[in-house]
C-alpha cells in the first residue's frame, strides 16, 4: 500500500475516486459541499431524493460524474451533525474503504480528515485513515494457490490543507508504521501451526533485527534457558518436538542509561492443552495463540522504523503445547526460575508457566515498566467479549497510562481488579502455588499467578483472548493491542521531548 499527502485544491484533483462525507441532516462535509458546486448540486440532489440517508456505517459509491477530472465519489455517512467521537470516525473510514476496496478502485483521495473529530488533530485524524484502511486492506494470501477477490487498491493520499502539511506529516508516518506493525501481527496471527513455530517466529524476529537500526535480536534456546533455570517454561515445551525460544529484542533509542520498558508476549504457536487436551471444536484456533509475542514483534518494528526515542525490550516466550509422553502431567510440581514451585493441576494452563519465567528474566534489564499481553485465559471471553483486552496491573500509574492510551488509539482496555483476597484461590497443598484457581475468576486468578512473579517492578498484564483475533465466517487476526501499544510509547516519547 502507498499512502501520501497532498495539498492540491479540489477544483485542480485528477483522481479515481474522491471521499467526501455526509451528515443525517444531509448537510455535506466541507470538501462535500465544495465538491457538489462544481457539479452544479448533483450530490445535493442525490441525497434529496435519497440516495443516501447519511448514516454512520454507511457509503454511497457514485461510479460516475460528467465532465469530471474526478472519476467517482463515495459519499460517506456520518450520522448527526456534530462532532464525531473517535470510535465514529472510524466507523466512517472503514464504511469508505470498504466501498472502494469491494468496488475494486485502485486509488483514491481521502478529505475526511478535515472533519471535526473530538479533541482529535490532522495529526491523529490522518494517522487514522492509515490505521482504518489499512486494516480493510489486508489479506491473507500466502497459503491459498488462487486468491477469490484479490484486493486492487494499492494507493490512499489524504488530502490536506497548507497550514496542516506538519501535522499530518507526522501522523502519516506514525499511521503508516502502526498498519505496518498491525500487518505483521496479522500475518504471524493467521499463519498456521506447522509454518509459524517458535523457530520461525525467532527468524522472524532476527530478521527485523539486521533490518532496523538500534535493534539488535538475541534467541535463547532451550539449553541456556535449562542454565537459567527456567524450569517452569521449559516443562511446557518438553510435550512439543518443537524446540521453545526465548526472543529477545532489544531497541536502543534512548538515552544509553534510561531505564527501558519491557514488552513480554506468549508466544504459545499451538496450544493443543496438552494432556489436559482441548476439545477438538475449535482448536484449529488455538494457533492465535502467538498473537501476543506477534504484537511484541510488531510493536517493536514500528518503534524502530519510529526511531522512537526510548529504550524497549522485547521479550517473547514461544512454545508448543501439546500431549506427549513427556508431556506435563496434572499434579507435577515444577521449579520456576524464581525458585517458586508449582503445582500443574491443569495443563492447558501453560500460557502463565512460560510466562513466570519470562517475567523473572524481565528483571535484569532493571525495567522502568513491564508489560505483557498474552491470549491468556477463556474466561477473559466470557467476562469482557470480544470488545476490550483486560487490563491488570500492580501500579495504577501505569494502569491509568495504559488506559488512557487505549481511548486514544480506539483500542480498548477495561481494568479488572488484583485484589489480595484472590490469591487465596491459588493456593496448593502441595507446592508454593497452583497454576489454576478453580472455576472463578479465571481471568483474575490467572493474573494473580503472574503478579507473584511481578514484585519487584511496576507491570501490567494485557488479556486479549477476546481481542487478538475474529472468530466465525470472519476469522483472522486483528493485530491488537499493536495500536494501543504503539500510542503508550508514542505518549511517553512525547512526554520526554517536553521535558
Ligand atoms: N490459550 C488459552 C486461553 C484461550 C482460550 C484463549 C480460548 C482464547 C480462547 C489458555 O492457554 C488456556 O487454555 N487457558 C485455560 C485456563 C484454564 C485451564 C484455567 C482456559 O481459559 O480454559
Ligand atoms: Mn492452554
Ligand atoms: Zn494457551
């Protein structure tokens, strides 16, 4: 996809297709309004006879206009005539682009950023279109041998005026760097078992490695992490033929001596249960069970391509989970790297067991914060759908950040609690803890298990088992958190540049 901004006046474009908006009361966008007395109100007229009714998630392609350097319009919907809010915004984009990318319209010219958008800027807005279209534009095609209604569009410029080419200059390449994140999370998200395994995920990683600058990618594998003593991690993946890696990516952008923020993803490539095997309805889609550690990958290639000026770390625990002969079995008693023991009274609880080790190794890059996302629990499904990941954390300041950055980015956090009564629910007649808490709670339990692994620095835990990918006739990857991700570390770059 190419995407550009561009000032020329409306009366002098040559295009494809324009986007112009309009509200419920049928009043036209600015550029709308423009555009229609050039054509003598025939968009006027359209909407008077009702062609449109101008609601949200609505669009109207007109595939034709007379003696036009623009070839055709859609006109979007965008409900009452006031400001829209973010979520409505782009609610509106993505009725556009998709209108455009079903009609098969290779290019097209966006004016929407010139509507007023809650607080928002022509930085965010056109950091928007990207993110939006983006989105819509992404197809997954590397296993299919004919590609049914492959994709045309290949070009997007948003139209911009003079006095805000600054703004929107930056808010194209954050949008640009944050689709690009978000595609390749969607990649790695939809590849299958047998393509993207632990191993593959590391190359994937080195690869971005020798690409970017002040990235430098280090694996460690299952005999350094066996010295580490990473007995807890290594349990899970002893079930697999596959190998576990443990990804490290570590981007230098800050100060030498800046304390750096440390991602951490699961990155379990199959989650088959293990001995406490899955039902089989379904289980085809326990291979998103990655799309953490993808969204680490991810977050981290766009904050390099950024050249954000923080130092991240990137931490990504990858395994199988499957049954095997030397396979975990409920009631083994494993030894974290912490010394911590426990007990495993469910093996398809495995995502917090390669996480507890991950968590302790996060410890020697003396970490400002840490924060993990992981496709962590079932029940976070039941609790929250598939609308916000769930937010837990041992430090409200961070909590408060994280949650402030997913109202900006347009991708939703709702903070459960972490309260001390909880972790009663944990305990083991046998070992330091269990690895479940019974049938309550399952989200927080879970959480409670990681927070004891967490004491020593401020952390936050990300559950996106609703969020990281579609289920049904929609299925695929969505590359969230990557956007709310991307928004914490874009607030704390700038937060440092005002100091
Ligand atoms: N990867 C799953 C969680 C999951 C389940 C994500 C369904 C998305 C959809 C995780 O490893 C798991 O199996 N969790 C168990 C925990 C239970 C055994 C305490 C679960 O949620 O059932
Ligand atoms: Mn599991
Ligand atoms: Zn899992």
């Amino acid at each position: 996809m190419d995407y550009s901004i561009e000032s020329t006046p409306l009366e002098k474009l040559q295009c494809d297709c324009l986007i112009v908006g309009i509200y419920e009361n049928l009043q036209l966008s600015p550029s709308g309004a423009l555009l229609d007395q050039l054509l003598k109100g025939a968009i006027s007229q359209l909407a008077a006879r009702g062609d449109t009714k101008g609601k949200l998630n609505e669009a109207l392609l007109i595939n034709w206009l007379p003696d036009m350097t623009i070839n055709r319009v859609v006109l979007v919907g965008l409900g009452k005539q006031d400001s829209l809010t973010g979520k409505q915004y782009r609610t509106a984009l993505a009725a556009a682009i998709k209108t455009i990318r079903d009609a098969q319209i290779k290019s097209a010219v966006c004016t929407l950023a010139e509507l007023p958008v809650a607080q928002y800027d022509w930085r965010w807005k056109t950091r928007q279109i990207i993110e939006v279209f983006g989105d819509a534009l992404y197809q997954f095609k590397q296993c299919k041998s004919v590609v049914e209604n492959e994709f045309k569009t290949e070009q997007i410029t948003v139209l911009v005026p003079d006095d805000q080419m600054t703004a929107s200059q930056k808010g194209l390449a954050e949008g640009r760097a944050i689709a690009d994140g978000v595609t390749l999370a969607k990649y790695l998200g939809d590849l299958p078992g047998n393509i993207c395994t632990p191993s593959f995920l590391a190359e994937q990683a080195q690869s971005l490695g020798k690409k970017l600058s002040k990235l430098s990618v280090d694996i460690l594998e299952e005999d350094y992490m066996q010295a580490l003593g990473m007995g807890s991690f290594l349990s899970v993946s002893r079930g697999s033929r596959q190998p576990a890696k443990l990804i490290i990516m570590n981007y230098q952008g800050g100060e030498k001596n800046s304390k750096p923020i440390v991602l951490i993803g699961k990155g379990l490539t199959f989650d088959a249960g293990g001995i406490s095997l899955k039902q089989s309805l379904g289980m085809d889609e326990m291979k998103y069970d990655m799309c953490g550690g993808a969204s680490v990958i991810a977050a981290l290639q766009a904050a390099a391509s950024l050249q954000l000026p923080l130092n991240i770390v990137g931490l990504v625990a990858s395994s199988e989970n499957m049954p095997d002969g030397d396979a975990n079995k409920p009631g083994d008693i494993l030894t974290s790297m912490s010394g911590k023991t426990i007990e495993v009274l469910n093996t398809d609880a495995e995502g917090r067991l390669i996480l507890c080790d991950t968590l302790t190794y996060a410890q020697r890059f003396e970490p400002e914060v840490v924060i993990d996302m992981a496709t962590l629990t079932g029940a976070c499904l039941v609790a929250l759908g598939r609308v916000p990941s769930g937010l837990l954390g041992n430090d409200d300041s961070l909590c408060n950040d994280l949650l402030a950055a997913s109202e900006t980015s347009c991708d939703s956090l709702w903070r459960l609690p972490l309260w001390e009564e909880y972790q009663e629910l944990l305990k083991s007649n046998f070992a330091d803890m269990a690895n479940i808490g019974g049938k309550d709670a399952g989200t927080i339990t879970a959480a409670c298990f990681l927070a004891k692994f967490a004491e020593n620095f401020r952390w936050a835990h990300l559950d996106i088992a609703g969020t990281a990918w579609r289920t049904g006739p929609n299925k695929g990857a969505t590359g969230r958190p990557v956007p709310l991700l991307m928004q914490y570390l874009l607030n704390r770059s700038s937060t440092l540049a005002a100091r």
